[in-house]
C-alpha cells in the first residue's frame, strides 16, 4: 500500500503533493468539525426546560438546562438565569442575540476551508492533467514519430492520474461543508426558536 502511494506522488509530480496536503487538511477540518457537532446535541432538554419556566419553576428550568448540553441549551441557560436576576427584555434580547451569534460562528468555522478545497481541488487535478498532456506531447515531437505508444499511453496515464485524485479529495469536501452548513443553519435555527419562545416569556412576567 505504501508502495502504490508512494508511486502516486513520483507520477503525479508536485501537483499530487500540493493534492495530498488539501486532503490531510480536508480530512483534519471535517473530523474537528464531526466532534464539534457531536457536542452540540442536546435541544430536546429545552423545549420541556421552558415548558417549566412558563409554568413558574424557574429553578427546574435551570437545572434542566445546567445538565444539557448543546449551543441552544447554553442560549437558553443564560437567558434563564438572566431572567431570575431581573434582566429585562430588551437586556436579555440584546444578549441572547449576541451569544447565538457567537454559538453559530462558532460551528461556521473552517466550512470555508472545505469550500476551498473542493473549489480548488478539480482545479489543480486539471492544470496537473494538461502540463502532463503537454510534456507527453513533446516527448512525441521529440521522437519525430517513432515513440512507442504504450510510452505515450503510460504519459496520458500519469497525466489523468492528477484530474482523478483532485476529485477524490473534492467531492467529500463538498460533501462535509454541505452537511455541517446544514447542521449549522438546523442549530441556527434552534437557537432562535428558544431564544424567542423565552422571550414571550419574560414578557408576559411584565419584564
């Protein structure tokens, strides 16, 4: 196996080399971003969290949202406690705002990385493929006809060979931004939800 990748970078020249470095990149953002996403589960606490806060138990409510975890429980928290402290609306709006803010840029982080290196991959796969084509070609011109053809179908080979591998590490990068940029939008979401529901609450108190 190493033999073969070790092959891989000798044909495919510094443009299998610069490929291989996005995908080690690629591969370390999208496993960074799945434990990110792992942790922020837990919103199922906090719809039953605020049904208690609406009902006047207000230590229940903290404690269920303390045990949670997740961006929408932590907003949620904060707005939980703020509210005990006296907080008013607009305080608390303004803060909440602020912290979901925070909580989605947080989960945002490096998508753009990803984005780039399915953007920039194909690219480079190509520019590999056509300086590979281009090389095969003066190496016929060179032999003025009398190149053997298996030479010239082993240099097309090696050529294609980068336009191959610069899919291969963009199509998953295209996949793992569209899939935690949905996560994020879907968390975006709950926080908003929350942070309003909570809202209409401190308001109907008469904060």
């Amino acid at each position: 196996m190493m033999g073969f990748f070790t092959r891989l970078l000798i044909d495919g020249g510094p443009v299998i080399i610069v490929l291989a470095i996005l995908s080690v990149i690629s591969v370390a953002v999208m496993v960074v971003k799945t434990i990110q996403f792992l942790g922020a589960g837990g919103s199922g606490k906090v719809g039953p969290a605020l049904d208690s806060l609406q009902d006047g138990q207000d230590d229940a409510a903290a404690s269920s949202l303390a045990a949670a975890r997740g961006p929408a429980a932590r907003v949620a928290a904060y707005g939980v406690a703020g509210l005990k402290s006296g907080l008013t609306v607009a305080a608390l709006d303004a803060e909440m705002t602020r912290r979901g803010n925070a909580e989605v840029e947080q989960l945002n982080r490096w998508l753009r990385v990803l984005e780039l290196v399915a953007l920039i991959a194909p690219l480079l796969g190509l520019l590999g493929t056509v300086l590979g084509m281009i090389q095969s070609f003066q190496e016929l011109e060179m032999a003025e006809g009398s190149a053997n053809a298996s030479v010239l179908a082993g240099g097309i080979w090696q050529a294609l060979l980068t336009t191959a591998v610069g899919l291969v590490v963009a199509i998953p990068a295209a996949i793992g931004a569209s899939l935690f940029s949905a996560g994020a939008e879907r968390v975006a979401h709950q926080i908003e939800t929350s942070a309003g529901r909570l809202l209409l609450i401190a308001r109907a108190r008469g904060k």
